[in-house]
C-alpha cells in the first residue's frame, strides 16, 4: 500500500517540522517520518533539556550569593531528581506543542525508520519512502519532494568508545539521576563551555581539556580569553593545546582517566565521569542513500544554494549538511528549502547573519566576523568594546562581567560583527542580527535611543564607541 504526497519529511526535528509547517502553510499535502519523537535532537536531546538544567544551575549560583542582595537564604541546596523532573516537564510541555501544530497543519505524522527507495513500481524517480513501524509493518510513501532532515548526533574521537556509564556524551549526562563529584570534559567548544560552566555551578569539580589552543576557538579571541579568566575564576581547571590519547582510557574503583600530550608533556586526568564533546556527526547512514543519485561528502549530504541535492526533486537542510550545525539555522534552512519547492524563489541563505550562542554563565553571542577574520580577509578593521562593569542594570542584575565588541570596516563603516560575553546576551545579539540583516552602520546602532537601564545600552556604546563617541568610557 502507498500514499502519495506533496511533500515527505524524512526527520521531525526543528528543521523537519518547522519546514512541514510552511508546507502546509502553501498549501501541500504534507507527511513526517519520525523514528523517535517529534522535536528531534533540540527538543528531546539538546537545546531544550541542556538550557532547562543550565537555568537550575543558574537559580542555585544565585541562591549561594544572595546574601549579596540583601537576602537571607540559609542552607541552600538542590535535589538534582527534582532539577530533572522540571527539565522533563518542560520537554513534555513543548513536545504536546509540536504535536498540536502537526495536527493544526493537517500534517500526517509516521512513526517508524523512513528509508529512501531507488526508483520502483512506486515511483519512476528516486525519492519514494518506506517507513518501518515499530510493529513491523511498512508503508510507503510516495511524494512531489522529499526533504532529509535527519540532523546528527554525538561524536567520539577515533577509538575512544561510549559505555553510557563512565564515558558518556552529552545524551547519557542529560539523564543522570545524580551528579557525579567530578568530569572531565574532553572539548571546549560551545557543549563543552555550557556543560562546563552548569556542573561547576552545582558544585561539581570540573576539567575541560580542549584541542585547540584556546576554549571557544570559533569564538573572537578577546571573547574566548574573558571566558577562560571567569572559568578559572569559579575554579574550572582550563588545559588548552592538548591532544588526548584514546588508548590511555582507564576505569577502575569507579574513576575513569585518560592521558593528554600538552605543552608541559603528557598529562593525566581522572575523575568519576567523562563527557566526550567534540561535536557532531551527521546522520547520514542506513536511510537509503546508496539507492539515489544523491552526494555525501566528508560525512555530509551535498547541496547547492537552494538546499537540493544531486536528485533535484530531493532536498536537505539542518545538521545532516553540515555548516551551522544550530537549531534556528535548520528551521530556516527548511523554509527555505519549502519555498523554493513551492516556486517563490527565496534568496539563499547568507550564513554570516546567524546568531551563534553559547549559554554558559556568563553567556556568549556573536554575529558577523570576528576581528581576525576580517583582517584575514582583508578589511581595515576599527573595533569598539564597552564593559559591562560600568552599567546601571549589569549591576542591579548582579552580574557585571564581559564586554560586547563592535568590528566594522573603517573604510565603508559596514558592520562586519558583533561579539558579546555577558548577561542575558543570548538575548541581545537578536539587536546585532537585525542590523547586519538591514546593512546597518555602527553609527546606526549608536543612534538607535535605547532605554535606560537596560543591557542593551552595553551594544549602543559599543558601536558609538567605534568612532570615539562612547559616552559612558
């Protein structure tokens, strides 16, 4: 038996279900394939639950330094099974969310493993989908378009394996059911920061050993040494340049450790857990790729500017084709990708606009360039910075550490990025994202009234402060 379709999803994550909602929004007959549940990796595994417990982390930093407020609060501790009941809650909450929005969509949801099938009696073109259910039964799907979503998951450094108990990834760690005394987190990137910063703020004692010489190394390299400075200064043990050896893994009297060659020579740490966070693989494999025509390179689907791959009729976005591996960025990616389906010739997506986050404490967020970027690229840099320190509301919230960065060409006064480590920047780089978008001018940002007091103001005199106006320096 088969069902035709406009469109097929293969994947119901946030690029798959956000793209079959546009879908239908342009009135296609719309199916998801989904072996697990809807809201994929960023709900279930991710975003979601990682923010969710970053935020009880935070309650709890807080709660330990009320005093500072003017607030008595004795004895202050947390029950971690408490902490991930509300993270669940939240998860539950959201999941009945998309649920509501497929059945909203008239968007036919289908539980099972989707693989894509050569051309057949189905379908004289590649594309058609057979879904195996839990139960064993198959059906097949037979649609207009089809859009691989199937995102990524964990990645392990050659040799090191996951046992989910003494070496884990960031999937087992969000299910712990008590926290472990100790971790050594082997990559400093953004999971790695955001993981590193919630344990030690719930007391955990933690080690981040990264490849790279610095933490956060996409990050601008002003952004990455504040970072380190205020990790270290909550006693977060930061080893940069080091290279670790898989084969030196040890697990005994339930401690796990593993050796690392670093600039001082081998080192070894040890401690009850350690979180593998050295990114993330695509799911490409066992979903009938071999059967099409379709191209995957360096472990990621091939696309061009639209998002189809080398079978025009088939289309992919999100962590399956690499790039921006960010949840927004396959929402958009699918919308895209829909809207070109759908004949309204959407302008490609300019990747320099995406705000890129980390949700560590404090938080990091960025838009454009970085200054070594654009002097690699050639540009006559002016840059403005302004602390955080001397704001009204950083130090009515508490928290007055970091700095935002302006970068701009001082030939043409473009705005070429935005980098913030701070408060609630998360929050503010939305401001930034919209000014590359409109081509704003530093000039343009100064001149925006922002309210006082706000954090805000922090990116105001930033980018006054790019051509010496800052006022409050």
């Amino acid at each position: 038996m088969s069902q035709e379709f406009d469109l097929v999803v293969l994947g119901g994550g946030t690029g798959g279900y956000v793209a079959a909602i546009r879908a239908s929004q342009l009135g296609m007959k719309v199916a998801i394939v989904e072996k697990e549940k809807l809201g994929g990796t960023c709900l279930h595994r991710g975003c979601i639950p990682s923010k969710a417990l970053l935020r009880s982390a935070e309650v709890y930093a807080t709660l330990k330094e009320s005093d500072k407020y003017g607030i008595s609060a004795d004895s202050v501790g947390y029950d971690f099974r408490k902490v991930q009941s509300r993270k669940q809650g939240i998860v539950d909450q959201l999941h009945k969310g998309v649920q509501y929005l497929m059945k909203k969509g008239n968007i036919a949801v289908f539980e099972g493993i989707g693989r894509v099938m050569g051309p057949s009696i189905f379908s004289p073109q590649a594309g058609a989908v057979r879904v195996e259910k839990p139960n064993g039964d198959q059906e097949m799907l037979v649609p207009r378009f089809l859009l691989i979503a199937t995102g990524s998951r964990p990645r392990t450094l050659p040799g090191l394996t996951i046992d989910g108990t003494a070496v884990v990834t960031s999937d087992e760690a969000l299910q712990w059911e008590e926290l472990p005394s100790s971790v050594t987190i082997v990559g400093g990137g953004v999971i790695g920061i955001e993981w590193a910063s919630m344990l030690n703020d719930f007391g955990v004692e933690v080690t981040v050993v990264e490849y790279a010489d610095r933490i956060l190394p996409l990050e601008d390299e002003e952004i990455s040494k504040e970072m380190t400075r205020l990790l270290k200064k909550r006693k977060v043990n930061i080893v940069t340049g080091a290279k670790v050896l898989p084969e030196t893994l040890e697990k005994a009297d339930g401690r796990v450790s593993i050796q690392a060659e670093t600039a001082s020579g081998v080192q070894t740490f040890a401690a009850e857990k350690l979180l593998v966070s050295v990114g993330r693989q695509a799911n490409v494999e066992n979903i009938g790729l071999e059967a099409t025509e379709i191209k995957v390179e360096r472990g990621v689907i091939v696309v061009n500017e639209h998002f189809q791959t080398a079978e025009p009729h088939i289309y992919a976005i999100g962590d399956v084709i690499g790039g921006l591996q960010l949840a927004h960025v396959a929402s958009h990616e699918g919308i895209l990708a829909v809207e070109h389906m759908a004949g309204l010739n959407p302008e490609p997506l300019d990747y320099s606009k995406v705000p890129k986050c980390t949700y560590s404490r404090p938080e990091v967020a960025n838009v454009g360039l970085t200054e070594a970027e654009a002097r690699r690229q050639g540009y006559d840099v002016k840059v403005g910075k302004f602390s955080f320190k001397p704001l009204g509301k950083a130090l009515v919230h508490g928290e007055n550490d970091g700095f935002v960065k302006v970068v701009a060409d001082a030939k043409t006064n473009d705005l070429l990025g935005v980098h913030m480590i701070g408060p609630h920047v998360t929050d503010m780089i939305s401001e930034a994202g919209l000014a590359r978008v409109l081509d704003a001018a530093p000039w343009e940002i100064g001149h925006a009234i922002h309210p006082h007091p706000t954090l805000s103001e922090a990116l105001m005199e930033a980018a006054l402060a790019v051509d010496g106006k800052a006022i409050h320096i």
